[in-house]
C-alpha cells in the first residue's frame, strides 16, 4: 500500500493555511493555527486516528475565530478525500461511541463521495474560553463538504461542553480511521454503482411493498445522487406516473407515461393473444449509453401492459404487437427495459452490458 498522504495550501484574504496529513500516520502532530482551542482538537483528532497532521494558519484571528475555523474544516477535508485516492480496498463506513465523564457522542461515516452532514445535540454554552462553540458546526460540515462524506454527529446527552466537542472529535478520528482501513477482503471501490429493479406480479402490489418497506423513498434519494437506476419488465413500469392494472395505481413518477392494458386486436381488426410472450425486433429511435455500438435484434417478450404517452425523448427503443411497445427507455440516468435481457439471446446480453458501463461512468463522475 503507498503513502496515503496529502500536502495542500490554501491562501485567501482572510487566512493562510499550510497543511500536511497522512492517513495511516503514528498520531503524531505538529498544529499551530492561532485558535488554542483548536489547536487542542485538530491534536486529539490525530492522535486517537492515528494519523499524522503537521498545520500552520495564520488567521484574521483579531476579529474572531470564525475564517480560521472554518477554513481549517475546508483544508482537512479536500486533504481526507486527496491523500485517500481511489479508495480502494477501504472498508468505507465507520460508527464509534466516545464517553467522557457526563457525555457520550457518536460519529457515524461513509466515504462515499456524496457530501453530506448531520449534526444532533446543542451546547450547553456558547464559549469554551474565548473560542465561540458555534464554531463546531462550521468546522465539520465544511469538512464533511470537502471532503465528500456523509457525517452524521449525535451528542445523546452531556452538561460540559469542553467534554462534548472533545468526544465529538476523538470518536471522528476514530470513526474516519476504521473507514480508512484497508480490509483485504474488499475488491475495489465499495460502492453501489448502479441499481437493477426487477419485477414479477402486479403493479399495485409491487408499488405498496416498495411503500411499506420506504424503498420508493430510497430509489428517489438513489436517483437524485446521479447513479444509474434499471427497471426490468414490471420493474420498468413502476418508474412511470402510473397504471391501470386492476385499478388506478401512482407509479415511482420518474418517467412521463401511464401504464395501460395491450388492446385486444391491432388497427386491422386481427386479434392479439394477451398476455404476450414472445420475439419481437427493436427498432431504435435515438442515441443512448445502453443502445451503444448495438444493432436492432431480437428481444423477448412476457407482459400484458405496455407504457402509452411516452415522451418522445424518453422512448431509446420500440416493438411492435399490436401497438408501439415502448422496450427500451430512459432519461439522464434512469432507464428502463420492457422484456427480459436475461433471455434475450446476445442482444439482451449487450444491453446489460452496456448498462454496467454506464455504471463505471458514472462511478468517475459521482
């Protein structure tokens, strides 16, 4: 394993700061940033993580700590998320519990390049000597921010808010430490670089499982943060508006469009077998990542409803029974396949594997 280490500098009108830091360090510290009560945190976070963390920062300190603070948050994270890479091997999340006499607080992790922070418990008081305790919360979210973590801090109970920040800090350390452990049983980037929803049964009873289990809420949340989502056969309906299978039924609505029944007979009168199961050819209408370097084969069918009312810039691909089936659909990274790719031969094969190069590129730009 190389040196997990970052060196950076970052100078602004307000604060100069020089920082070093390595991740897998001995806990030693070099910290001279002209907030004492800072310099005391920054000192406890590397030992109890131990990492090492050598910091200058000469800071506007005449007016208030606020500008060195904060940027002392923005330059430790963009060095967290610099000296770890590519990440690999890492286990990824990290959880730990710190007492300290009257307190306990809890650091929850995930490294998981999606910024986001969570921070529950107030301070009793609003200095710790002359350092404004309102400041704790500048620090982390800029740091959580830059460096690209989910950082959740729950303070459950305390009376000494000296004794509250420094639990805070020391289980941080230690949470971000066993998330930067190298665990060799991991392959790679631990990540969920794409989501399959597959689907067998009814519209409504698929819909309110997905309710009751809060997994709608999950895939919206999944969807938001840019990762590619893949609804196969009922899967792909339920990321429509919604359906009229035995009722009327709201669908994930990310996708314009309402599910409806396969006509009993086509424009000439001619009558179709429902459900439909079988081959049909694709006919493709626009450029997409999954339709990439494919030809229009063959796919197979098994449904009874189809998706009407498509927008047009969400249709990649169609078939014919009866009607325009839409097969392939999508929209930025949510995409969606009538048939079973599964069964469909080296078509099928090809669409999948397209899909799973949309996730690796996604995995670069997330």
């Amino acid at each position: 394993m190389g040196n997990r280490y970052a060196e950076l500098q970052r100078y602004t009108g307000e604060t100069k700061i020089d920082l070093a830091f390595e991740v897998d360090g001995e806990g030693k510290s070099t910290i001279d940033t002209g907030v004492p009560f800072m310099n005391h945190m920054l000192d406890l976070f590397t030992k109890h993580g131990h990492f090492d963390l050598t910091v200058k920062a000469d800071g506007d300190v005449d007016v208030d700590d606020h500008h060195t603070t904060e940027d002392l948050g923005i330059v430790l994270g963009t060095a967290l998320k610099n000296a770890l890479g590519d990440k690999k091997g890492i286990k990824r999340y990290g959880s730990f519990f710190v007492p300290m006499d009257d307190t306990l607080a809890q650091v929850v992790v995930d490294l998981s390049n999606r910024p986001h922070f969570e921070m529950r418990g107030e301070f009793p008081a609003q200095k710790v000597g002359t350092f404004d305790t309102e400041l704790v919360y500048e620090f982390l979210w800029k740091f959580a921010l830059e460096a690209r973590i989910n950082l959740h801090v729950i303070i459950h109970y305390g009376q000494n808010t000296h004794h509250m920040i420094e639990a805070v800090f020391k289980a941080m350390a230690r949470a971000i430490d066993e998330a930067t452990t190298i665990d060799p049983r991991v392959k790679g980037v631990p990540s969920t670089k794409g989501l399959l929803l597959p689907g067998v049964g009814a519209f409504k009873d698929a819909m309110a499982s997905l309710q009751e289990k809060k997994l709608d809420q999950f895939i919206h949340s999944y969807v938001d943060s840019g990762r590619p989502l893949l609804g196969i056969c009922l899967g792909m309906q339920l990321l429509f508006e919604e359906s009229e299978e035995n009722g009327h039924f709201k669908g994930l609505g990310l996708l314009n469009g309402r599910v409806v029944r396969i006509p009993d007979r086509d424009v000439d009168g001619e009558r179709l077998k429902v459900p439909h199961m079988g081959w049909n050819k694709l006919h493709f209408h626009q450029e997409a990542p999954v339709l990439q370097d494919m030809e229009e084969g063959f796919v197979y069918f098994v449904h009874s409803y189809y998706v009407d009312s498509i927008d047009e810039a969400s249709l990649l691909a169609s078939a014919t029974y009866g009607v325009q089936v839409p097969a392939v659909v999508g929209r930025d990274n949510v995409f969606g396949m009538q048939f079973h790719p599964e069964k469909s031969s080296e078509t099928g094969m090809q669409l999948l594997a397209n899909f799973a190069k949309a996730m690796e590129r996604s995995e670069e730009m997330i």
